[in-house]
C-alpha cells in the first residue's frame, strides 16, 4: 500500500472511502495522487445551496481528492444546461431538473436529497399592494394591474424550484391561470424588480423576505414553507433539492462522483453539527448579495426542513409526482430507479456514518 504522504490531497480514509466505495470506483484503476479538477454548479447566491459552499470552504472537496471550482449558474434552468453540456460534474436545484434530462434523452441522475419541503415558496407581495387591503391569493388575483392586465408573479427562472412549488400550490386552488409567471433571475435582480413594481409577487425565501421587508418594498402574503400548509397541500416529507449529474457523468469516472458525493454528504453533516452562525461564517463570501440577518433567518429555517439521511423512499417520492408529473412541468412519468442513484450515497454514508 502506498503511504499517506503519497496523497497530499486526500486523507487515508477518504482514499479508502473513494476506492472501496464502490466497484465501479475500483475499475477505474485510478491513483488518486493528484487532486482531480471538477466543477460544481450552483443557481443564485442564496443559503439554501450550501452543501456545495460548505464542502468547499471547509475543505470536504480537497480531502475527497477533489479540486473543484463552484461556478454560479445564474439560474436552475442554466445550471441544469451547464450540467446538459457536460460543462459541469455536478448541479444542486430543483429534482425535477434531472428529470427534465432523463426526458429529452440526456440520462441524469438525483445523487443526493438536500431537504424534505421546500424552503422557499414565500409569496412576497408587493407592499402597496398589501397596504391596499390585499390579504390573499385569492384577493390578489382579482386585482387587475392598471393597463388591465393580469398581476405579475416573478420566480428565478420558468421551471425551476420556486415555479414548480409555488404553481403546483396556485393549482390546487384553483388560481395559477389568472395570473402571469416570469424569470427575473438572480437575487439582485428579483428584489430588483419587486423594488421597481415591474412584479407584484415575489416568489422565494426567507433571506429575500427579509430584505425586502427591512427595505419596504414588501410584504409577506402566504407561506409555502409552513409544514402545517405544506402537508395539506403536499401530504408530508418530499424531495424538493437536490444534487445531480448525468448518468453519463458517473460512467465516466464514478471514482470522481462518489468523491462528490462523500464530499457533500459530510458537508450535510457538518452543517447539522453547527450553529446558524458558524454556518454563515463559512458560506458568508458566497451568500454576499443579501444581509448577514436575513441569510441567518434563512440558515435557521433550512435546518428545520433539511434532509439529513439523504436517502429518498417510495413514499416520499410518491408524493411528489403529483407535483413532478402534470402538464405544467411538461416531464413525463419516470419511475424511481430512473431518477435517483442511491449506490454512491450509501456508499458514502457506510464511510461516515451520520
């Protein structure tokens, strides 16, 4: 056996956790002597991604061997074209993204499960709109813009994470046609446009709740994140974010995915051992664009719906392909083996238990 030193990267038993994780690792017959170079993706600068941030800062990516750069994606509908191109090893978004590859013949994979609810599908309101007596949904989608038109509800991108949860709730009420969806992008340029009142419904998180809150642009008006209207709607835990790859990618060199894999499955367990301030501590030169107390409130409230056994059961994604599966995602039924890969994060958690 080659000695540790000969491993400047990479621990002994991280080293051991690569090669004896899996059979596919060993075919690969690599060395491990040098770090591989990888690229993870990530959408917009907020904490809900913060396995990635986490494995990076406190050096998982380095000790699985790995020298990975986080590249921003702008979106979950461009990470999910960089991860297409194979211009990125792995993306974390909405589970619905490797979905929509595994469709349109391009074979991908769900690695490892971030959370159990969504953490933000926040129906942030414009706050004159809220000043003017609107309580509801209901009540703000009789409310006509003043050229007539239908109010406008802004998400990051058309098909990501917060369209996919905040439509599939504006479905089961009935109301998803009288208003109008579009992207606005990254955090920046969604508080942007709820500033501006080019959109009177912000749908995201707690961070960009409270910014917009402490700035006076808006109001809170229904939370999707709340378990008790979570589980009516929804009916109880469901994979909403999640890391993936394609399945292509992991043929390739499945050495190097269960690297990432490990890697962030230590991250998951890091952030379950810390409190919301070291957390902002490590991850705060990713999450920049939004204040310290509002990525705080945020770091709390994902711990509350974090998946920390990153495992997903018949159960849980049962009930989610009544959200996954329907006309406006446009993804066809796919059966769990299709979608989730479960080898590599057992792997991973037979190495470090959590």
């Amino acid at each position: 056996m080659m000695p540790d030193v000969a491993m400047p990267y990479i621990s002994r038993r991280s080293a051991l956790t690569v090669i004896a994780a899996s059979g596919a690792a060993l075919a690969t017959g690599r060395a491990w002597a040098q770090a591989a170079t990888g690229r993870a993706i990530y959408p917009v600068a907020v904490p809900v991604y913060q396995t990635q941030f986490v494995a990076d800062r406190i050096g998982y990516f380095k000790d699985a061997g790995l020298d990975c750069k986080l590249v921003q994606g702008g979106s979950g509908v461009k990470t999910r074209e960089i991860i297409a191109s194979s211009q990125g090893d792995i993306g974390i978004g909405d589970v619905t993204h490797p979905m929509q590859l595994t469709n349109h013949g391009r074979a991908a994979r769900v690695l490892l499960p971030v959370d159990t609810r969504s953490n933000s599908v926040m129906f942030i309101l414009r706050k004159d709109l809220k000043d003017q007596g609107i309580n509801s949904l209901e009540a703000f989608t009789q409310w006509k813009r003043p050229d007539g038109r239908k109010p406008i509800v802004s998400v990051s991108s058309l098909g990501g994470t917060n369209h996919v949860w905040a439509s599939y709730y504006m479905e089961t009420m009935g109301l998803d046609d009288k208003v109008t969806w579009i992207g606005t992008g990254n955090v920046d340029t969604m508080l942007g446009s709820l500033k501006s009142k080019q959109v009177d419904i912000l749908v995201s998180s707690l961070s960009l709740l409270n910014e917009a809150q402490q700035q006076g642009w808006g109001e809170l008006l229904f939370d999707g994140t709340d378990e008790a209207i979570w589980n009516k709607h929804i009916g109880g835990k469901v994979p909403v974010t999640a890391h993936f790859t394609l399945q292509a990618t992991i043929d390739k060199d499945p050495a190097k995915m269960q690297a990432y894999v490990t890697a962030l499955w230590r991250a998951s367990q890091w952030i379950k051992a810390h409190k919301p301030t070291e957390v902002y501590d490590a991850i705060e030169p990713y999450v920049g664009s939004t204040s310290r107390d509002a990525n705080l409130l945020e770091i709390t409230a994902i711990q509350k719906v974090a998946d920390y056994e990153g495992i997903v059961d018949a159960a849980s994604f049962a009930r989610g392909e009544k959200v996954w599966f329907r006309e406006m995602t446009g993804i066809k039924p796919l059966k769990i083996a299709d979608v989730i890969n479960s080898n590599l994060i057992e792997a991973a958690r037979k190495a470090y238990p959590g």
